[in-house]
C-alpha cells in the first residue's frame, strides 16, 4: 500500500475501501482530518460524494478508520481522498 502526504486520487475507478490508517507527527495540536469521495479527482468533489470523515488526534501519532464496516465501501466513481494537519500521511487498503 501506498502513503500518501497530501489529498490525492486513490483510485481513477471503481475500488471498495476497508480501512484508512492516518500518521500524524504526534503534535498535540496537528490533528488530521481525513475525508473520503466517491470520485475519481479532486474535479467536482462536493459534500454529495463525501463517502467517510473522520479525525486522528494529532498527539496519537497513529489512527485510522474503519470504512463502512465488515464490507467496506464500494466507490463505483473512484476515490479521492483529502487529508488536512501539519505533517499528516495516510494509508489506504481497498480492494
């Protein structure tokens, strides 16, 4: 699996997306946010395709989220995923 340091496509094409472990820098006040959309770019992406957000609190270091349960979710567009925080990575597995 890739990391990704800054908001990128995952998938130009449809992909289900299980889990999204993020990396912070481990600073008390670098919390990242991560959100997930159902398209294939940054190209249109509005609070209708937004599939998943959540936070990791920077001083953690680590985190993640499980994405849509036992099943994932399936983005039939793609995915684009943004992340926010100084210093912020994540890790997508999809299938």
């Amino acid at each position: 699996m890739a990391e990704y340091t800054a908001s990128a496509t995952v998938s130009g094409g449809p992909t289900t997306v299980k889990w999204i472990e993020v990396i912070t820098d481990g600073t008390a006040d670098h919390d990242a946010t991560v959100i997930g959309y159902n398209k294939p770019s940054v190209t249109d992406i509005a609070a209708a395709n937004k599939v998943f957000e959540f936070l990791v609190l920077g001083e953690n270091g680590y985190g993640g989220g499980v994405v849509g349960g036992e099943n994932g979710i399936r983005c039939d567009e793609g995915l684009y995923v943004t992340v926010s925080g100084t210093g912020a990575s994540f890790i997508p597995h999809c299938s």
